[in-house]
C-alpha cells in the first residue's frame, strides 16, 4: 500500500518539488520514498514519485520507481496484486530479481502489452512509462479500491493517489466546480470521473489512461455492467453449486489477503460479512488471528457485544474499545486533511477510529466492505422491490394530481411515502428513490444563475444497465456509485491516516464476477438479504450469533449540529461569509440553516430530516477554510 504522484509536462517541475507533492501522502506510505525525473521528448519531462508502506518484500529490492531489467519500463504503483505468484508462474521468462508484487506488473506488461491490465487481479492504482515508444500509462483496479486523480494542464498531465499533491504542484490554481455541489449535498460524495475542482478528475474503476505526446485516450477493460452480463448469461444451475462455488472463492480471495510480511488482522463489527471474512481466515491460520472492534455507548449502535462472542467462538485474538461520542467528536477537525475534497459520509469517523485501534497490533486488516451490494444487503432493496410493484399504481396517483386546481391539494395531502413513489416518473432514475423536496433543497444552495449549469442530482444512467428487475438495477448502479465512491474512498482514507492496508476478499476480482453468476432469488429469498452469504456464514458461526437487525456505525449528527458544531454551521452560513465566498446562495443558504437550527424545520420536514444536508454542507465549508482560505 502506498501513494504514488508525476507528470508528464512541458513546465519545469523540479525533482523538489515532486518530491514535496510526494511528501503531502506521507500517512500512505512512511516506509521508504522514490521520486525520478527522466527526459521525455517533444519538449516533455517526466517526473516519478511514490511513498511505500511495506507489505511485501521489505528488502529496498522492494523500492519504486521500479525499473524493469533493461530499464526500458519504470512503474509506480499503490495497491496489492493478489495472483502474483500466479502470473510469476505464467511468465517465467521473466528474471525476477524480487519477491514483491511490483515486478510483476513490468513482467505482465512486457508480456501483454495494454492488455496487461486484465491479467492482473487486485487493488492498484497504477502509473506506467514505457520508454520505447513515450506511452505513459495511469490504470485503476476494476472496483475503484485505490484512487487515481489527474489534472490536464493543456498538453500536461499531473497524477497523484490524493488531491494533496496536485495541489501542491507549481502552476495549479484551484477552482471550485459549482455544478458538482448539489449531487454532493444530497450523496455526500463526488462521483467519478468529477472532482471538486476544474480540470481534475478520478480515473474511473476498470479504466486505462494512455497518454503520448500530449494525446490522451481512455479506455475500458472492465465494467460492472459487461461483467453482469456476461456472468448472468451462464447462471448457476443450482443452490448447492451457487454456495459452494461461491465460498471456495470466498475462502481462495481471503487466503490470497493474507499473504504478508507484516502483522495481519481483520477488522469484526459482528455483522455478517466481518464476521464471515474473520471466520474464514482464522480457518486458514494455525495461531489466532488479531480482530478488532469499537463499541458505543448508545446500544442503539453498539455490537460490540456480538462481535465479542462471535470472535469467542472463533478463537481470535480479539480486541475491542469503546468510544464515546467525544472521541468520534474529535476526528471531525481531521476530516479534510485526509479526505482532501467534500466527503461527508459520516461514518467515515468510527472508521478512522476502527483503524487507529488495529494500526497498534496490525499493518495489514480485512474487511467485509462490497457484501451490501453484491449480495443485496441495504434495507433500500426492500424499498426499491416494493416501489417497483405499485409504480402502476404511482403513476396513476401522479396524473390525478396534475388536474387543474383539485391536483395541488390532493399532492399536498398524500403521505410522503406515496408522494416519493407517484411522483418517481423519470424512467432513467426509477431505482433512485428520494423525497424532491430534500431536492430542491440541495439544489437551492446554489445561486439561481448556476442552478441550470448544475448535474441532475440523481444519475441519469439506469437504462445502460439493461436490466429490467429493480433491485438488480439498483445494486448495479450501488456498485458503479456508492460502493467506488463513498464506501472505497472511506476505507482507503480512514486506513491510510493511520498507514494501515485495508484488504477486502469480497471485492475479489472472481467473487465479484461469480456473483453475477448466481440467480437473484438466491441472493433475495423471501424477503431475506444476502440469503446466500449468510447460509455461507452459518457454516462457520451459530445461526443464533448472527441473526438480529443490522445497526451500523452511528453518529449524532443532529445533536452536533445543534450543539457543539452550531457555533461554527452559523458562521460558516451567514450572509457576509457566503457572499465573500462566492459559492452559495446567501439568502436561501442563510434562511434554510438558520431555520433549521432555531426551529428544526427546513421547509416542509423535520430539521433532523434535514441534518444529512446540513452536515454535508458543514463538511464542505470545513474542506474550503482548510484549503482555499
């Protein structure tokens, strides 16, 4: 694991100054730094850097940028190549001078050319130079575990793992992309290929980057969708052939995650998917494995007591700790220095705190991250199933209430459930069920000049899946979505603050596209999420340990914002500040929060309906005085 910067410009970048890019991803990569800087041709230089956090092959064999043997090929490269030994086995041509994963990607290019990208299996962000020929390549894994951004500079690239060392580069003037901020208000997060400034952007999972002499081309060797496809047309035949097939690759993909010359862990909440992840790897170690768990106060959160008895039945070496609402109150400061554009999913502060406790045992930890949308786990499934069966009905409802003068009053009558349904007519965002006022709301942060410029909030994007069932439609765009850009950005972070690997055997490149071989009723049975996952599961731990309501991670948004935070969300919402800002609406930004602190209304909902928002907004102010001010 590590974090990886460069450029290929026509500007002078010294060698110092890559190298302090290079130093602002110091938390990824403490270990050992390269930074190399090479002629390019055309009027080109390029620059290399990357700070390592060991994992594999501690020696400074290990040491990027790493060249191949007649130093025609140099890569930098964050991220773990799980079938490593099996490529070395492919390509034994190849003199490998190291037992680490790096070399392995010079082997695979030399040996497949831009095709390389889909032999390897793993999580990588990847920056290539091919000598002989000036191609320079930027590649990211299949699901967006490790991050990519790059800003185009005219005919210059500059790429880096975070948007630190972009920011730091000579010649960058950060400029805001206001037409971004309404989808983030309401998702909380920036969607590949945007960013929150011009001209950057997030190499989408499963992309390859080539550029040549100022020539860019993108292009993609794995999507969610073509992997859906393709695996649904050859479906499992049976249940028993579905489970079995999927828990011995389940059981292959953890065993390949635990392959480390560093201290290993899994992270264990008591959920299903930690706890099947943990239990599969304590089958495949001889000694207890270190898991590791935070508990809460509150027990509407709190599950640390299960995890504590699931990791008794196991036999792990278990470590827990119990925080209070004011540890998690003092990450909130830390919050854009590691997430280093707007990033409000809240949870993202237990997860920092997970990761702090287990760097003190571990440097590598396992999570169960990718089994929600994968297997159908998130309670919308059960709304979006439900939408889909009285949408006749909804659409009937929406059109009496189009009737002149009567229409209005019977809308305003309708419970808030029925309006989301009736009023969900877009047939490209069926699946992407939200109330419009919660809307309108984040789409009135901006001035009314840039409102029209803005994204439609919610993507646009549904009849590219081909998919008619609605909740496979929906767990599609979750992993093209949230799960790349909310929950991979999460974890990368909150570990990498603490230079911890997150690894998640879920994600696995053949459980991933075995997944789409199994037929959904077995994935959703009777109403049951994650049927399948969950009977794996029984396999290893009681029925009785496991089976009760999720809780997740919980924060107390509304009580911060209304409390210790209030203060701060007034300043950073007065009319003086907003209108020196330039970003906002001052009027309706000033009213709508005022109003929801002194009030908890915000128009026609509860203010703690509208904390989500009023966080998102906090956070993104917080992001501005950190970076701009």
């Amino acid at each position: 694991m590590c974090g990886i910067c460069g450029y290929i410009s026509k500007n002078r970048i010294t060698t110092d100054q890559l190298r302090a890019m290079n130093d602002t991803m110091y938390h990824r990569g403490p270990d050992d730094n390269g930074v190399e800087v090479y002629d390019y041709g055309g009027g080109y230089c390029i620059g290399l850097a990357q700070r390592r956090l060991s994992i594999l092959d501690l020696s400074p064999l290990g040491h990027q940028p790493m060249h191949s043997q007649n130093d025609d090929i140099v890569v930098v490269f964050n991220g773990e190549i799980y079938n490593f030994l099996e490529l070395k086995e492919k390509i034994k041509d190849y003199p490998f001078k190291t037992s680490c994963d790096t070399e392995v990607i010079i082997a695979a290019y030399l040996k497949w050319g831009e095709d390389f990208a889909s032999h390897i299996h793993g999580m990588f962000a990847i920056a290539l130079f091919d000598k002989r020929n000036g191609n320079v390549y930027l590649v990211r894994d299949r699901i967006g575990k490790k991050p990519l951004y790059y800003w185009l500079d005219g005919e210059n690239i500059v790429f880096a793992s975070e948007l630190k060392p972009i920011v730091k580069c000579p010649g960058f003037v950060p400029e805001i992309r206001k037409d971004v901020i309404p989808r983030y208000l309401h998702h909380q997060y920036i969607k590949a290929p945007d960013t929150i400034y011009q001209n950057v952007y997030k190499l989408e999972s499963g992309c390859l980057l080539k550029f040549n002499l100022g020539k860019i081309e993108i292009k993609r060797y794995w999507s969610v969708k073509d992997a859906y496809h393709k695996g649904a047309s050859n479906p499992v035949k049976s249940y028993e052939e579905a489970k079995s097939g999927l828990k011995e690759r389940l059981n292959k993909a953890v065993a390949d995650r635990m392959i480390a010359d560093v201290p290993l862990g899994a992270f264990l909440s008591g959920g299903y998917d930690s706890s099947l992840v943990s239990a599969i790897a304590q089958s495949h170690s001889d000694t207890p494995i270190k898991t590791f768990c935070i508990g809460f106060d509150d027990p509407k959160y709190n599950e640390a007591q299960y995890a504590k008895e699931i990791a008794q039945h196991l036999g792990t070496n278990h470590t827990e700790l119990y925080i209070s609402e004011r540890d998690m109150f003092d990450m909130v400061d830390s919050i854009p220095k590691y997430y280093d554009e707007p990033f409000a999913d809240s949870s993202q502060i237990p997860t920092m705190l997970v990761s702090k406790l287990a760097k003190k045992q571990v440097t590598v930890a396992l999570s169960g991250d990718g089994g929600d949308e994968f297997f159908c786990g998130y309670n919308v499934y059960d709304s979006v199933a439900t939408a889909e069966k009285i949408d006749a009905l909804g659409a009937l409802t929406y059109g009496a209430c189009q009737i002149p003068v009567v229409g209005g009053a019977l809308w305003k009558k309708l419970p808030f459930k029925v309006r989301v349904v009736a009023g969900n007519r877009n047939p490209e965002t069926k699946v992407q069920l939200a109330s419009e006022g919660y809307l309108k709301a984040a789409m009135s942060f901006l001035p009314k000049e840039d409102r029209e410029k803005a994204m439609m909030i919610k993507y646009p994007i549904e009849s590219g899946y081909g998919v008619n069932d609605w909740q496979v439609r929906r767990m599609l765009l979750d992993m093209d979505t949230y799960l790349t850009d909310d929950i991979m950005v999460k974890m990368d972070r909150a570990s990498m603050k603490y230079s911890l690997e997150a690894r998640c055997p879920i994600l696995d490149t053949a459980v991933m596209e075995y997944s789409y071989r199994i037929p959904h009723k077995y994935k959703y049975f009777k109403g049951d999420k994650k049927h399948i996952l969950k009977d794996i599961a029984y396999d290893y731990i009681p029925k009785e340990l496991l089976d009760r309501p999720k809780k997740g991670f919980g924060v107390p948004l509304d009580a911060w914002m209304r409390g210790p935070l209030k203060g701060k969300l007034v300043d950073y919402s007065s009319k003086e500040y907003l209108t020196r800002q330039g970003i906002f609406d001052p009027e309706y930004v000033n009213k709508f929060l005022n109003t929801y602190l002194q009030t908890g209304d915000a128009g026609a909902a509860t203010g703690k309906n509208y904390s989500k928002i009023a966080w998102s907004f906090y956070v993104f102010q917080q992001w501005y005085e950190h970076y701009l001010l």
